[in-house]
C-alpha cells in the first residue's frame, strides 16, 4: 500500500507541471496591446536607430563641455637641412682690422664664419592651452549642445508615437479582421444549414427547384467572402508581425472598447498644445535659433585665453637656452566687411520663421484635434443607430426564416435577411475599429498613452 503512494505522488507532480505548462504556453500566445508595444519597443528596427541618435548627441554634449577646459598636447620636430645656417662676418672683420690699423686680422681676430645652426635639429615640447573668455561662444555652445539633445530625444519620441499609432491601427485592424472572418463563418453555417433544408424541402415537395438554386448561390457566394475574409486575417498578422518584430503570432487578446468620451474638446485640445512633440520641437528650435543670434554677437568682443609650452628635450638648438614659457593671447576682429551684422540678422530671421511656423502648427493641431474628436463622436453615433438596426434585422431574419420553413416566404428573402443582418454587424465592428483608433491616436499625440494601453 506505501509504494503504492509513493508511485501515485510523482504523477500527480507531472500531472501539475503539465498543467502549468499547458497553462504557461495559452497565456504566452494572448498577445496583448501593452505588450505587443513592448515588444515593438525592444525589437523595432526603427526605434533602435532612433535610440542611437539620442545616445550619440548625449556624447556630443559631453564633448561640447570639455570647451571649458584645458587642452594638453606634446609635440615634437626633428629637421635635416641640406646644410648648416651660418653667418660669414670675415668682410666684417676685414673692416673692422682695417680701422684699428691690424696688418693681418685674420691671424689677430681669427675667423669670423660662425654655425648658427646645425643642419640637423630637433626638439619636443609639451603645451596647455586654455579659453578664459570667448564673447559667451562657449556658453553659447554648451547651450545648443542641450537643446541639440532636447531635440534628438524629440525625434525619438515622435517616431515611437508614429509607431505606435501604427501599431494601435495593426492591432485593431487584425481584431477587425478576425471579427469579420467569424461573422462571414456565421453567415456560410447559417447560409449552409438553410440550403440543405431548401434542398430537404424540395424533395419533399414544399418548395420549387429554384429556391434551392438561390441557396445554392448564396452558398457559394459566403464561401467567398469567408476565403476572402481569411486572407484578410493573414494579411493583418503579417503586417502586426513585423511591426513587433516577432516570428510568429497565434492569438491576440483585445477587445473592440464600448465608446466613451470623457472630456468635451476643448480640454481635449488644450492637452494637445500643452503635451504634443511637434510643438516642443518647434519651441527647442526657436531656442537654438536664439543662440544663434548669440554666437554671431560674440564675434564683436574679443577672445582672451592663457598658453604655456616646457620644452622638455632639444637637440642642436644652442640659441633656445629657456626651457619653459607662458603667455595670455588676446584676439579681437575690428573689422571684418560686416560680416557679423548680415549673419546677426539671418539668425534673427529664423527666429522669426519659427515663431511664425509654432504659430500656425498651433492652429493646424488644433483643428487636427477637432478631427479626430469628430469622428470618434461620427463612430458613436454609428454605432448607437446600428445596434437599433440590428435588433430589428435580428427579428427580421427569425420572421423570413420561419416563413420559409412553413412553406410562405422564398429562399431569396431567408438569404436576404441573413446578409443584412451581417452587414449591419460588420458596420457595428468597422465603426468600433475607428473609434478606437481615432481615440487611440488622439491619446498617443496628446502623451496618454499609457493610459490608452491601460484600457486594453
């Protein structure tokens, strides 16, 4: 009886395990919003570009600071001349004996044919350079340097919001997809199961040939549309496959969210001009803009810095007996053919082109907003006046079905009936789609989207 249990107690843990991994693995193939907007994040090819551009204006602005400091160097120079430089003052000398009346001044003053310098000479030194004051350039450039970031990472975030209002769109297109495929099987069942009693009912006399011949039609047009329909799934999931970058995709876990409006528009609106990244990438342009017009004033006041050099090794230089100097320099154009005025004035300019240009994206994504809201209310709308038209198509296909079946309506109307009935839910589900795209976008350009993939 005890290896009996014993033998029992392992089962039961396998038992468990296969349980849980059966478990595991369903759950692993419900790919939800939010995580398929992880998935795009870590895998998109785009994104990661766009990422790397961020990264890489976070170094330059680590580089612009280094402007401040010093800069150290070492150099040196090695030269062989086709021959020594020196100076020949014999003539000189001549002259000089002849005044002070030398009978012989070559054997009196010797030789006055001096090497100055050796044909072969070199030297190394080490050497510090660094700006005390530059007009605010420097400034200036650590101030672009952030914006240039501002902006990279701007970019970044506008491309991922792209994405992600085509990733909304490719996951609610699919759901849309897979929505109508179950209906078109609704339909070729339902059209199926009336053709055989058509064809049930003409053997039996109740009805003429050519009832059956309608269903028949109808028959082979729902097996059309559900081919069709199919094709539109595949199509769907390849296009949310490769957004996400992902191999392979069984089902997705999202529903077609019943259409609310929180807000009125204005509010709405409001949040667009606080929040969108176009309009923070219009302003950080302006910013950089403005100094630009303070880079080309600096070029009026001069540019003052301290330098030192130590020569730390010489070789035939008898004439540089120091071994170290230090200096302040100081630069200062006066005059430079108005240069600076013309180059202050265009980077004026485009501070005023980019005020115009917020000016009017302001107005265009005001009335962007108004668009989407108007047809997010267009689909409520829709919606409330197909669900009408639904429940009397429901009534209307069960009244032509049982008039068929009594042998008092055709087969025509039967058919008739079941195709509205699915075109009305198919608008029901189109409609339901374009409201939570429109929401969804509108959501993602106003920075909600973490709350838009928390109501999914």
């Amino acid at each position: 009886m005890e290896s009996n249990k014993l033998k029992i107690v392992p089962i039961l843990k396998i038992a468990i395990c296969i349980l849980f991994f059966n478990s595991t693995v369903a759950n692993a193939q419900q790919l939800t919003l939010r995580k398929a907007y992880e998935l795009m994040l870590e895998n998109n090819g785009e994104i990661k570009a766009s990422s790397f551009d961020v990264k890489s204006m976070e170094e330059e602005q680590k580089a612009t600071k280094g402007l401040r400091l010093p800069t150290v160097s070492v150099s040196g120079t090695y030269l062989n001349l086709d021959k020594d430089i020196s100076a020949n003052l014999n003539t000189e000398r001549d002259m000089v004996g002849g005044l002070l009346g030398i009978p012989d001044p070559a054997s009196i003053l010797g030789d006055w044919n001096f090497s100055l310098l050796d044909k072969n000479v070199g030297f190394a030194s080490a050497d510090i350079t660094m700006p005390l004051y530059a007009g605010g350039k420097i400034n200036a450039a650590n101030k672009a340097s952030k914006i240039k970031l501002d902006l990279s990472e701007n970019k970044h975030q506008l491309k991922e919001d792209d994405l992600t209002i085509n990733l909304i769109t490719s996951f609610y297109r699919l759901k849309l997809a897979q929505e109508a495929e179950n209906l078109r099987k609704e339909v070729y069942e339902t059209v199926l199961l009336h053709s055989k009693q058509a064809d049930k009912f003409f053997e039996n006399g109740i009805i003429p040939e050519v009832e059956t011949l309608n269903a028949k039609v109808a028959l082979s047009n729902a097996n059309r549309e559900l081919l069709a329909a199919k094709k539109d799934v595949e199509l769907a999931t390849t296009a949310l496959k490769n957004l996400i970058g992902i191999d392979s995709l069984e089902t997705i876990s999202i529903a077609l969210n019943s259409p609310s409006i929180l807000k009125p528009v204005d509010q709405f609106q409001d949040q667009m001009l606080k929040e969108n990244i176009q309009l923070k990438t219009i302003e950080n342009n302006k910013q950089l803009a403005k100094v630009g017009v303070q880079v080309e004033n600096s070029d009026y006041f001069p540019k003052v810095g301290v330098f030192g050099k130590y020569l730390f090794w010489k070789d035939n230089l008898p004439l540089a007996s120091t071994k170290w100097l230090a200096g302040i320099s100081l630069e200062w154009e006066l005059f430079n053919g108005f240069q600076r005025e013309h180059k202050i004035k265009a980077a004026k300019h485009k501070v005023s082109q980019l005020e115009a240009l917020d000016k009017q994206a302001r107005l265009n994504l005001t009335t962007y907003t108004k668009k989407l809201y108007n047809e997010i209310e267009k689909q409520l709308e829709q919606i409330k006046s197909l669900k009408t038209d639904e429940t009397f198509a429901k009534k209307l296909k069960f009244m032509r079905t049982r008039a068929f079946e009594e042998g008092t309506g055709t087969s025509l109307e039967v058919v008739d009936a079941t195709l509205k009935l699915n075109e009305i839910k198919l608008h029901k589900i189109k409609a339901l789609y374009l409201y939570n795209i429109a929401y969804g976008e509108l959501m993602v350009r106003i920075g909600e989207t973490e709350s838009f993939l928390n109501e999914n």
